[in-house]
C-alpha cells in the first residue's frame, strides 16, 4: 500500500493549510491528496519536521528509497542537498531539524558521521555545521526537560554530543556566535545516573 503525505502527518494547522486543499462549505471538510512525494512503489514515509521561512523541512524517502531532507514551500517540493552526504549512496538519514536563533540545524549523516547541519538559505544546501570528533560519530542531540521543552541555558541551546566515542558531554549552541562550544566544567553524561 502506497503511503502518502497526508497518511503520517500530524502537524499544527498551518501546515495542513499548506499541504492540502480544502473543500469548505455547510458540508464536511473533504481532504485531497495534495502532492504524492514519491510516485511509483516506493513509501514516502515523512517525518521529522520543522517550518522555516514559511516553508516545510522534513525527511522522506526518495524514488531511489533513500532518506533524504526535503522542502515544501506550498507549491514545490524540493529536495534538498546535502553538501557532505555519506558515500556510497547511503541516506542523509536525517535524525532530527529545528529552529533556533534564526537558523535552521538538521542532524544527519555525513561523510564523517552523523553530525550537526546548518541549512545554507543562499545555495539552498544543508552544510556541515560542526564535526565533533573527525571520522567518529559526534550525533548531537538537542538536551530537552522532563516536558519535552528544549533547555535554553543562558540564552544558548543546550545540547549532548560524543565527544569521542562513547564520552558524551554537554555542548552549547550559541546564540551570539553560531558555535557549537563543549560546556566547561562538565564531565562525561552517564545516563544511568
């Protein structure tokens, strides 16, 4: 069965406005399958989602049935580059994307890891942001409370990432400079503890 958009889409109300059309009137509202992301065989999949600059960011499996970054911005449906994809013909894998501080950050894979991606508004590219430990897996993860909220610590965006291997330590996202900066005094996560 061919899966599309509309079928793993759970999202406020504005981007439902963006992804169909309605039929308003005294009767009920009909949804209509707004745009197939993946014609053919292949499942689309969609999820991890984020509104940039009044467009839609999301992953969903391409014609090839790689999971790739796309971007919808009510009319089109691009999908996007990514300038340091593994080789071979493996996924971006997008892990997650969100917004903070005027910019848009995906974490994915690359040619050295899954590491943390700043989306490039210019060349409309994801770029390598940071690479945390060279060839190893930095896979930075946004910190969040007991709520889900994300941590903002001093106004900056607190993250976990492998620093080397399996030694996870708190990281910062800056708000002032756009680094990513290993918080001083903290020692390896456990997260056992």
């Amino acid at each position: 069965m061919k899966t599309h958009l509309f079928k793993n889409l759970l999202m406020p109300s504005l981007v439902l406005t963006l992804l169909f059309s309605a039929q308003s009137s005294a009767t009920p509202t009909i949804f209509e399958l707004y745009r197939d992301i993946t014609p053919g065989a292949v499942q689309a999949r969609p999820s991890n989602f984020a509104i940039f600059n009044g467009e839609l960011f999301f992953e969903a499996a391409n014609a090839a049935d790689n999971d790739e970054p796309f971007r919808f911005d009510g009319t089109t449906l691009t999908q996007i580059t990514n300038a340091d994809a593994p080789g071979g013909g493996a996924d971006s894998n997008l892990t997650s994307q969100f917004v903070f501080n005027g910019n848009l950050y995906a974490v994915m894979e690359s040619n050295v890891g899954r590491e943390l991606f700043q989306y490039n508004t210019g060349n409309g590219q994801y770029e390598l942001h940071t690479n945390l430990n060279g060839a190893g897996d930095g896979y930075p993860i946004i910190a969040g409370d007991i709520n889900g909220d994300v941590i903002i610590y001093n106004g900056h965006l607190l993250m976990h990432a492998n620093q080397s291997g399996s030694d996870r330590r708190f990281y910062l996202l800056r708000s002032d400079n756009n680094q990513l900066q290993l918080l001083a005094g903290t020692t390896r996560i456990d997260p056992s503890n």
